[in-house]
DNA sequence: TACGTTGCAGAAAGCGTTTTCACAGATCCA
DNA sequence: TGGATCTGTGAAAACGCTTTCTGCAACGTA
C-alpha cells in the first residue's frame, strides 16, 4: 500500500493519466510526454518502453490539459451562415478530410440569426481560446476587414481580403461564363437570380457574379433582364422564379441564371408547377454543381467546393501552426457544365 | 511596480486571465469564478462590481482551463460515416440548433474509411475526455452494443440498442408505407434500392426497410422483384437502378422503392438516360424528404431529420449532466408524401 | 453574555499536461 | 588530464481555471 499521493481519487473513474504511464515504465512524466510526440531527444530504448505502457495502459493524453499548458487546442473552428445548405456541408466535408488526417478537429458553428456582423463577433469570442484559427464561410466581413490580434488567424472562404488569407474561386468569371453561355444559345433576355440575406444587399459573390453577367451582356448591348433575390435557398430560388415567371410575355425572360444550384431547384420546381418545360418554355443555368445537378439534368458552373474546403483547412494548419503566413487571395478553377437544362432559343 | 507576479510573461500576447478580473473588481479570482457563472453566493454588489470588469476587460474564460478544473467540456461530439449526405448535414443542423442556444459547442468527425468498427473505436478515443457526450449517426454498432464506461455517454441516432439511448424513426413501417403506396397504384413488380457499406450486408436500416416491404407485399403474396445496393449514395443510386432497368422485360419492376431520396436521384438519372419517363414508365418512390425531392416531384417517406439531430442533442445534454439517464429508443413520426414521381399502372 | 449558526469571501489545493531548468554522465578537444 | 560541450533525463514550475476548505462577521438563540 504505497500509492496514496496522487493516485488517491481520480474524479472520472479510471482514466490514466502521464503519470501511470510514467510510473508503468519507470521514467519520468516528462519523458512520457516527449516520447508520445515523438521528441528526438528521448533513447529508443526508453522510447519503446513508454509507447508499450500507453498502448498497454489505453492511455490518451487529455487534450485539454494539453492545451492549457501548451497552448495549442488542435482544433480549428468553421463558422457559416447555416449548416444546411450544400454548399456548407461539402466544405466541412473538405475540411475533415485534411484535418483528421493531420489529428485535428473540427469545430462547427452556425451564424443562424441574420444580424451577421454582430454574431461573427459572438462566434468568435465562442471560439477564442479554443481553436488554433477560424474558417469563415460564405460570412463576408468586408474586404476592408483585417483580423484583430490576440484572436486566432482566421481564412476567409469565399471573399477576397486586403489583408490576410482568402481563397474562392473567380466569381466574376463564374457571372459571365454561364451568361455568355446562355446569349450563345440564342437567349437575349435573362433574368438573374441573385442571392444575399434577406433584409440586407446582394452578398459580395452576388456582386460579382452579376458584374460577370453583365460583362457578358454587354457585348450584346444588353443588361439582364431582372435580378431577383433568392436568399441561396431553395425556397428562395422557387420565389424568385415565381416573380420572373410572372412578367408579361412581352419582358419575360427566356432563360434563367441562378447563382446556385439550390436556387435553381427551387425555379425548376416553379416551372414545372406553372405546367412549363425546360429547356423547352426557358432555359435555366445554375451554379455550383450541386451533388444532384448531373441528376436532374441542369447545367452549371462547377466549382470545387470540397477542394476549397481542403485547401482551407490547409491554410488553417498552416496558420495555426507560426508558419509565417502571408496574405494571399487563392482562386480555384470554375467550369461550365452543359447539360439538359438549356436549350438554343430558336429550338423552341 | 507591485506587480511581478503572475503577470509577468503572458504566453499568447494581450490574453486576460480570472486574475486580471479579480485585481480590477478588487476581489479574489474564486469571487470571480462564482459570480461569472452565476452562483448564488456572491453579494449583488460583487457580482456587479466583477461582471463590469469582466465586460470592461473583456474576459471569457479560457475553456480549456475550466475544463481541465471542472471536469466538463461543454462539447457534444458526433460521429458520422460521411459529412456529405444530405441526412448528416441536416442532423448536424438539429444538434447545432440546440446546442448552440445551451453554450455548448460541437465537434464533428467523420469516419471516412470502411473499417467502421475499428473506425469507431479510433472515433471514441479521439474525442476521449474532449466531450461530454457523443452522438453516432448512422454508424451502426450493432444493438447488443453497450457503451463502454469510462467515456463519454452515447446516443445512438438510427439503431435501436437494448441498453443504452437511441432514437430513431420506425423504418420497418417506413418501408411498408412507400411500399403499399406503390400496391395501391397496381405494381405488382417492385424493386428495392437498399443500403449499406461497400462489401458488407445491408445496415439495419435497410433491413427494417426491407422487411416493411416484404410485409406489405406479403398481402399479395408477393416478394420483391429484385434487391439492389445502392450504397446509399447518388452515384450508387444509379448504377442500382441501371441493373435494375436492364433486366428483362418479363421481370423488370414497374416501379421502384428507393431507401434514400439521394439514391432515388441517382435512380432518376439512370432513368432518363435511358429515355425512359417517370411515372409514365416506370414510379419511383424515395426515403427521406430531401430538400429538393420536393422541386424534383419525387414522392417519398419523410423522416424529421432535423428534429431528430434536435432531440439527440438534447439527450446528449441530459447525459452530459449528470441526470439521470435511462434506457429509452425514441421514435418520431414518418409521414408519405405523395408527388408526380408515382402513378396508377394503368394509367400507363 | 456566550454559543452555535449562517452567509460570504479569500487562500490554496488541485486538474493533467508541457516546458524550462538543472544536472549527471559521456564525449570531445587541446 | 582537465575543462568544455553535448545528451538524455528528472524535478518542478507554469498554464488558468474550479472547488474545497477555512475564517470572519453578523445573526439568532439560550
């Protein structure tokens, strides 16, 4: 009966701590720590001793331990608008499959209420202390914006910044592609579906993706026909068709860009409720890519939205981590994809 | 110059600690921790005195810190095979609505490769003392399964366990529902796009979906045409119905019952490549009530996934504290949803 | 007046790691 | 052969909280 000192009472029932590994194999608590993460300086010998007492032990170190004294969390934070919508979920799918393969987790946060600016500061202070940085997406803080200090790095997905990590894809580019891909098919008047909350402007991607549109237009001498807003949700874009389907034949658009895919279905179900036929009634282009998109035939502008959760969260490790971590703005490429969806106009 | 202290070298720069609190309110950082979390000990006067400090400084507690003191993490973990399907995402949405509003945070893991026992296992020591509860999603351990102690508490969103908390949706009468839909219409040959890992049998889910299937059909004694693999994935979805639509005339289904909305997409896909009509040529009915199914006119079984992410967090908050927390499989509602994707045969 | 109580607040002891610091022994160089 | 430089290890000091324990007043109660 000698071990009455610490090992006295463990408030969780049995979890090993460094110290009944250290005691199992007969080395100090420093050198468990510095074995279990691989510090050159300890003998194989010793080494080979202590990974056989954790393995054998099932022994863990608790992280928030480790955090406290270390002060890196391995976690990194993701923070969006709301969870739910495609877009979301492949980049926190992007996000996990590099996180975990590096040991880090991840930490989801949704900015449901609409007063953004306000909530990002509250997702944030949630978060202080408790990620090594944040990934914020579709949140547009403003180009302006700089990351305050003694708050973790922060990478901004989906808006480019001043100052600081960014990296999206070239929306402008996405805005004209599908536009000019709609004018090449015959289509002279379109009607964008646009997207950003609801009480509030079009979200920067909005913005851009209309500047591409009316590049495109331009050559023709035109402008779009009507721009709706479709809030990015399904709903939202089935409204926003409504409205567009509503205009007298005479103004009414022949064809539709939505600037999501979710939009998009939502139109398509709007048509499609009016007893009208795409492409045969009105073409309609989206935007994304969405998982379902090749299924229902609609064309697209795709981007790789996992990838971008990738890359993300590489950055994120590499910010977390004091990499010296300049600013950049990464831009990934965008592709149309043609399908059933959109039709020549004189094919009518 | 008093202070040398504790203040001294602060490792992350500006970062304000309890201390820091207690010397402006001119009291002890015990006074601090009580009145912050609203103890009833502490004299109004203090309290306010420490809350205007805490604002001033604007203090929050270093989680890591309380945790390590406390015991409590304020973090429900969930684990899940893939974060992409549209049944994850909503149930992430769920747990993060409660969640959230309980200042609680949630961390997600998924468990991309096929292994899932070991993968589980692997999950749970991952999270080990970094939760306070875990929730599993559609990773099916098996109902005889009995959470290990000394970690986490688990709930279990999908399969019912003999001990232990789950919750779920009755599948078993989910399938018989779709399946006397399809009767009621006249098909009398009716294909099941089942679901389940790669190499491995069916998951319980499938199972209960099949055997409501099998009971409806039974009433006509009748069996299912054919049982397919779809994976529960989109792409999955289509190959299933393409070796479904391939059979031979004689026996190729009428319609067919598809276990997810995601795979009946798939399905849908591999339909109309064939130049084939849905219902026209062939009904097809889904599981889920995806999103979109409603643009897309796919009628199906809805399930309140959202709510159920919703009252699995709940429970996990329950095991979280130390409630007591029995035994219980919870089961919500289902509802068919009739739409354009199902017809009369004879209608054809 | 003396003696429990009770209500509040501070001192101090953890919580389980990481990391600095000190130190013994081995190795090196002149 | 003596000092100087390495190497590998342990002791102990953080890390920033929570919680127990202790103690001082103020308050009945006898």
């Amino acid at each position: 009966m000698t071990n009455r000192q610490r090992t006295s009472s463990p408030r969780r029932d049995g979890v090993t701590t460094i110290a009944d590994v250290a005691r199992m194999a007969g080395v100090s608590e420093a050198t468990v720590s510095r074995a279990m993460r691989d510090f050159p300086q300890v003998r194989p010998v010793l080494r080979e001793r202590v990974l056989a007492a954790a393995a054998e032990l099932n022994y863990v170190a608790d992280s928030n331990a480790s955090r406290l004294a270390s002060g890196k969390t391995r976690t990194i934070g993701v923070i969006a608008p709301q969870l739910t919508t495609w877009y979301v979920s492949q980049m926190s799918a992007g996000l996990e499959d590099v996180l975990h393969a590096a040991g880090n987790d991840l930490l989801v946060s949704a900015l449901s209420t609409p007063a953004r600016r306000q909530d990002l500061r509250e997702g944030r202070a949630r978060f202080r202390q408790r990620v090594d940085a944040l990934v914020l997406v579709d949140v547009f803080v403003g180009r302006d914006w700089t990351p305050p200090p003694s708050e973790p790095p922060v990478i901004v997905v989906g808006e480019k910044l001043d100052s600081g990590y960014s990296l999206g894809i070239d929306d402008e580019l996405g805005g004209f592609l599908a536009t000019r891909h709609l004018l090449d098919l015959g289509h002279r008047r379109i009607g964008l579906v646009a997207g950003g909350a609801p009480e509030s402007d079009f979200s920067p991607v909005s913005e851009f993706r209309t500047a591409g549109a009316a590049r495109a237009l331009r050559s023709y001498d035109l402008e779009p026909a009507t721009i709706q807003n479709g809030l990015f949700t399904i709903e939202g874009g089935r409204a926003a068709a409504s409205a567009i389907l509503d205009m007298s034949a005479a103004t009414r658009p022949t064809a539709i860009f939505s600037f999501s895919d979710e939009m998009a279905f939502g139109a398509l179900h709007a048509i499609r409720e009016r007893g009208l036929a795409v492409p045969g009634d009105i073409s309609i282009v989206g935007f994304d890519d969405h998982t379902v998109s090749e299924s229902v035939g609609l064309s697209t502008v795709r981007q790789p939205v996992r990838e971008l959760g990738r890359r993300a969260a590489q950055r994120a490790l590499l910010a977390s981590s004091d990499e010296p971590f300049g600013n950049d703005h990464e831009l990934l490429p965008i592709e149309l994809i043609v399908r059933s969806s959109t039709a020549s106009l004189h094919s009518i």
